[in-house]
C-alpha cells in the first residue's frame, strides 16, 4: 500500500506525478484526434460531395488546394499547439512543486 | 575497381553538359570533403553512436530532414503525381504528416529513455534479450531492403546523366563516399552531412521550379488546364501550351480528381483475375468503395511506416533531452513540409509538357520528370539556364540518395557494432574495442550494399519502396505499448521512488536515472550512475516497503523475477568480474566509467561487480517526465538524501 512520503524529497507526490502523465496524454490524444479527423474526412468528402471537392478555388480543385497546399500548415499548428502546452504543463508542474516544497 | 572507373568517368566527362557534371561532381566532392572534416571532431564512442548526444534543434531537424527524404521523395513523388495524379498526393502528405505521431506519443519517452540503439530500447523496455536480437533483425531487415531503391536510383541516375557509364558505377560511387564517410565520422559526422544535404535538396527543388514556373506558367494554371467531369472546356489561362497527350496517359477527368488509377490498380487486378462473370460484375460495380477503402489503407500504411522507421528514431538519440527531442519533431515538420509541397509541382507541369514520358515505364518514364523539365528550357532560348537548373537538379537527387544511404548505413552499422558485438558477442569489450568495430561494421555493411547492388542489372522501380514502407510499423505499437504499460508498472514504481532520492550529478541532464538504480537485496537502491547507497542503513533511513500505487498492477510482461534475487547469482557474469571490488564499473550505455565513493563496505564491491544490466534496465512510471520538473528539483536542493 501507498505509504505517504516523509522526506523532504518528496514534494513530487505519486498524484503529481500520476496527474502530469494523464495530462500529457490528454493533450496528446486530444492533438491526435483532431488529426484523425481531417485525414478521415478528406477521402469520405470526395467519395460522398465529388462536385463540392471539385469546385475551382485559385485554379486547383478544392480537394487538390486542400491535400496538396493546407494540409501541411494544418499538422504545423497541430504540433505547434501540441508542443507550447505540453512544456507549459511541465513548467507549471515545475512550479507548484517549488511552492509546495517552500511551504513546507 | 576505381582504375577502370576513373578512366570511365574522365572519358564521359567530355560529351555530357559541363554544368551538370560540375554540380554532381561538386556535390560529391563536398560530402567526400566533409567526411575527412568531421573525422577529426568525432573522437569517442558516443560521437560515433550518437554523436555525443549534443545535436542541437536546428541541426538534427536540417539532419532528420536530409535523411528522411530520400531519392523516392526528390523524383519518385513527381513521377507518381505524374502518372497517378491526385490520389499520388497521399504520399507526400502522409510522409510528412506521419511525424505528428512521432511527436505526440514517441519522441519523447523514446528519448528519455536514454539508450543507444533501437534494439537498446527494446531490450531495456521488456527486460527481454529475445527482444533486443529481433530487434536487430528487423533493423538489418529493413535497412538492407531501404538501402536496395537508393543504389538502384544512384545507378540510374548516373547512367543518366553520364550516358555510356555501366549501372553499377553509380553503386559504387554514391556506396564509396558515404561508407567513407561513415566510418571516418560516424553519427557525428553524418549529421554535419545530412544537413547540409537536406539545404542542397531544398535549393535544388525549389529554385528550378520558381524558375520555370516563371517562363512556363504557375502551378495553379498547370492544374486547371486538366478539366474535371463537371466542367466542360479547361479553364487554363491562354499562356499556358500544353502537348496532346499520349494513349497511356490517363485522362483528365481521372487524372485530377480523387479514386483514380492509383488506388483501383488493385481491383483492376481482381476482376482480370475473377473466375466468373458474375464476380467480375460485383467487383465492377463496387469500385468506388473499394476506393476509398485503398486509400485509407494507403494512410494509415504511410502514417504508421513513418513513425516506426530505425533509421529516423535512432537520430532522437543525439538530443540533449526529451524536449528538444520534442522540438526537433516539430522542426522536421516543418521542413518536409514546405520540401514536399514542390515534387508535385514537377508532376503537374511534366503532365502538361513532357507528356512522350508516359510513354516508358519507371526511370526511364516519368520517375526522371524532375530531371527532364529543367531542359525544356533549352528549346525556349534559355540553354545556359536550361543546364545550370538541370545541373542543379542532379546534384539534388545525388544528394538524395547520399543521405538516406547514410542514415541507413549508421543505424545498421550501430545495431551490428554496439548490439551484436557489444553486446551479443563481447560483452566486455572497452569503448575502444567498439568504436572500432564500428568503423569495420560500416566497411563491412557498405561493401555488401555495393556488391549485392552492382550486380543486380535489374531492381525495383524508384516507388516500389512504398510497398515495404507500409510493412514496417513493428516500432510503432512497441513504442505505444510502451506509453500505455508505464502506468502499470509497479516493479518499477518503487524505483521511481529510489531514483528521486539519488543525487544527480550537476550539469548531467540525461534522463538515464530513471532506470538506473535497481533494487538491491530487499531494501537497499543503489544508484548506477553515482554509485551512491540511496536507503538503507547508511543514509540512516528507515527501509522501505513497496511504494506502488494501490491501483497498479505488473504487466505480464514486465515479469518481477530479478528482484530480490541473491546478488551472488549474477557474479558469474563475466563482464563484470573484471571490476568487482574496484569501485567503479562501466556504465552499460554511456561507455564511461563511473566511480563510486569509496566507503560503501566491503559488500559493495560484491554488488558493484554483481550487477547485471540487461536484467536491470527499468522502466520507471513517469519516465515521459520533461526534465524541467527534476532539473527544478535538483536546484531547490532537495533531491537528495545521500
């Protein structure tokens, strides 16, 4: 059984720990999903909308614009996003633990 | 060999373009150049392996990057866009967008896991020797077979370009040089080598398209002179001619517009196959859908062959940390990005203009559309341009094969030098005795390369690389297994515990701490980088039971027998006789010595000596744990006990 800490090292509880961890993989399970999304819309769009997807937009069809232009600062955003609060998670939990250490 | 070549080369020299051997030459010259440079700054073990692991963001993404895009991204892409049209567009973006699994679920744990090899990494997850010699194999594996359609396209190429030179010259130069370099610089120096060649395969598809894009007409314009089944006439601006197309060719309705022949070639090839004609007629009418079931399939191949290939994880290994590990993913991103948004620009106004190479078939077809385009400029008044941007476009393709090739040499020389013999074979060997097996696995694996390549008078085509990219995902669900049991993990929950109260020597930010104490008797943590007792009787500690989460539970696989086992048991391992009792020990992944303190008593000695790696690698929970959080620890000074 989990026996609570006593020494001064142990200002990173398992629940800080265990909380960091679900956190991180929110965020990233959160990322992916949006991800996901776009890759299995595209394909069900064309099959199901073909005269939409092939409507002209600066001279490539929709579909075209979208795979071959957008999709690329699509994923940087994704990752951008993903990266800032997933070291902004970090830092915070960086910073509780200093405080809760200071407490004591 | 080089005789015979040399007397080749100087002859063909005189009747190709000047420009175009001068960029291939130089191109050559340069990676030789850099080669002999970086030998002298890569010195030790972990220079050779993982370049010391102190690559910074910019570099190992520009290295990733140079890597990562290999001959079938520079031509083969163009050709596919080219002779497939829209559903040819997966590929680019799946190579690219594959990395965002990388970057969410692998990266950094990978990282923080602080091994060597890929193989390291498997075995020190699952405790498991079986699973660090499969790893092996699926490493050799799928270098040999990646390694097969960049010597194909070097010797087409050169063939190319030099016409009259035989097939397996190209082998042997592109094979030559980057051995060479291989073997004089290691890690260290291919990173040096793969960035600068990624900046090369950038310059080198971009500039000549922007060029001829400018004389020839925009991206845009090429694309809308393919009309689609609901337009009537093409609405391609007047400025752009455009070559009647071949019989070959697919038509533009099919050719733009998504489920065309790329993604029915497999149903194509049922019907022709079916018994009846009942079946023919079902597969017939159910095309579509089968479609659009061949294109998921083909992203998901993509995507997860992406996030499992050894070559590009093992370059994670060179990062200082987790986060720039994390960083970089992003980094590569972003360079792959923009580098792949331009191959089918090259497809596109090739389709338009250099319709006779839907004619042939594979590399003498539209797999060389980036080659050809840049001299149309020639029959347009612009013969030096022609052949300077064709020149350019050479020394990007050598470039490309080049890289991949060295990426693919370092992770099977590594798995061979640092696994099979270092750890399989000798395991007492010092560093030394590995940084020269090394230097022979390369000589070694580059000289099978070559001659099992400069026979081969026939090999794939540049795209059939994609087929066995779709069978290699084994990493990914590793990795991902890996995410998931870490919660689950008790055994090692308690030496999370054992590992927040080891010092961490200053200015040491690796994260090898995490699986580097083991439990010792019932309650003693020894630290194995510090070499500190960490509880017990001399810290002065009452020992600790197990510290687990009430809700944790040991994964199967992660078996708890090395526990409490009698340290006498492991004393007959050999590579450790040798240090017992010496107070220090080789550290089984950072090939430096570590020294303990001197007053851990007589036993300690015995332990020191006793200890046995491969059944000691743990994982601890939270390993996906940045290092700012211990770092913080660490300079509030309370991480420690010892």
């Amino acid at each position: 059984m989990s026996e609570p800490p006593s020494t001064p090292d142990a200002i990173h509880s398992d629940a800080f720990l265990a909380r960091l961890m679900r956190d991180q993989l929110k965020l990233s399970i959160a990322c992916a999903l949006c991800f996901i999304v776009a890759l299995v819309a595209l394909p069900l769009l064309n099959y199901f909308q073909p005269a939409f997807m092939a409507q002209r937009v600066f001279g490539f069809t929709l579909s075209w614009l979208i795979l071959g232009v957008l999709f690329f600062p699509f994923v940087w955003i994704i990752s951008f996003v993903f990266i800032k609060r997933s070291i902004a998670l970090e830092v915070a939990e960086a910073q509780a633990a200093t405080k809760d250490g200071a407490k004591r | 060999m080089s005789l015979p070549l040399a007397s080749l080369f100087l002859a063909e020299l005189g009747k190709v373009d000047p420009w175009i051997a001068i960029c291939s030459l130089a191109t050559v010259f340069v990676t030789v150049g850099m080669g002999f440079w970086s030998a002298g700054k890569s010195k030790n073990a972990g220079d050779f392996f993982v370049a010391g692991r102190s690559v910074s963001v910019g570099w190992n993404a520009s290295a990733i990057s140079g890597e990562y895009l290999s001959a079938a991204s520079f031509m083969g892409v163009a050709g596919m866009v080219m002779a497939t049209g829209y559903d040819a567009l997966w590929y680019p973006v799946c190579y690219a967008c594959g990395y965002l699994f990388l970057l969410l679920f692998i990266a950094g744990p990978l990282r923080r896991f602080g091994a060597y090899t890929i193989p390291d990494f498997a075995e020190g997850r699952y405790d498991s020797p079986l699973f660090r010699k499969i790893a092996v194999c699926f490493v050799l594996f799928i270098g040999f077979f990646y390694t097969m359609p960049q010597m194909k396209g070097a010797g087409t190429t050169l063939a190319y370009i030099f016409p009259g030179l035989p097939y397996w010259a190209g082998v042997v130069v592109v094979g030559a040089v980057i051995t060479l370099n291989v073997s004089l610089g290691g890690m260290k120096g291919i990173t040096l080598v793969q960035a600068f060649q990624y900046w090369l395969k950038v310059f080198a598809i971009t500039v000549p398209i922007f060029v001829l894009a400018s004389i020839v007409g925009h991206y845009e314009d090429h694309v809308s002179a393919n009309k689609t089944a609901f337009e009537t006439v093409a609405s391609a601006p007047a400025n752009i001619e455009r070559k009647a197309l071949p019989a070959k060719a697919p038509k533009d309705e099919q050719w733009i517009s998504p489920f065309g022949k790329l993604t029915t070639k497999a149903v194509d090839a049922s019907i022709g196959a079916a018994p009846t004609p009942e079946a023919k007629a079902a597969l017939e009418a159910n095309k579509k859908p089968f479609s659009l079931l061949y294109t998921y399939s083909l992203i998901i191949a993509l995507v997860c062959g992406t996030a499992g290939l050894p070559h590009i994880l093992v370059r994670f290994y060179t990062n200082p940390d987790g986060v720039a590990a994390k960083r970089t993913t992003m980094w590569v991103m972003i360079l792959i990005g923009v580098f792949y948004v331009f191959p089918p620009v090259y497809g596109v106004i090739g389709r338009s203009l250099t319709p006779e190479l839907y004619d042939a078939v594979g590399a003498k077809g539209t797999d060389k559309v980036v080659l050809e385009l840049p001299t149309l400029l020639a029959g347009k008044n612009h013969a030096l341009l022609g052949s300077v941007l064709s020149g350019i476009t050479c020394a990007g393709a050598f470039a490309a094969f080049m890289s991949t090739f060295s990426g693919l040499l370092v992770s099977m020389t590594g798995a061979l030098a640092h696994d099979v013999y270092g750890r399989m074979l000798k395991p007492d060997s010092t560093p030394e005795q590995r940084l020269r097996a090394f230097k022979w696995a390369a000589v070694i694996i580059g000289a099978v390369s070559i001659s099992r390549h400069a026979s081969r008078s026939v090999g794939n085509q540049l795209h059939g690389w994609s087929g066995f990219r779709h069978r290699r995902c084994q990493l990914l669900p590793l990795a991902l297994h890996e995410r998931l049991v870490a919660r689950y993990d008790d055994a090692g929950s308690s030496r999370w515990h054992a590992w927040r109260r080891c010092q961490r020597p200053a200015g040491d930010h690796d994260d090898f701490h995490f699986r580097c104490c083991r439990r010792w008797g019932e309650e003693n943590y020894r630290c194995r980088s510090t070499g500190r007792l960490l509880a017990g009787p001399s810290c002065g500690e009452k020992p600790r039971g197990h510290v687990g989460r009430p809700s944790a539970r040991p994964h199967p696989l992660r078996a708890t027998r090395h526990l409490g086992r009698p340290p006498l048991h492991y004393a007959h391992d050999r590579r450790f006789q040798s240090h017992r009792g010496q107070g220090s020990w080789r550290h089984p992944h950072e090939d430096a010595r570590v020294t303990c303190p001197g007053s851990l008593g007589p036993e300690a000695g015995i332990h020191q000596g006793a200890r046995r790696p491969r059944r000691s690698l743990i994982r601890i929970p939270g390993a996906d744990y940045s290092a700012s959080v211990k770092l913080e620890t660490w300079k509030s000074g309370r991480g420690c006990l010892c």
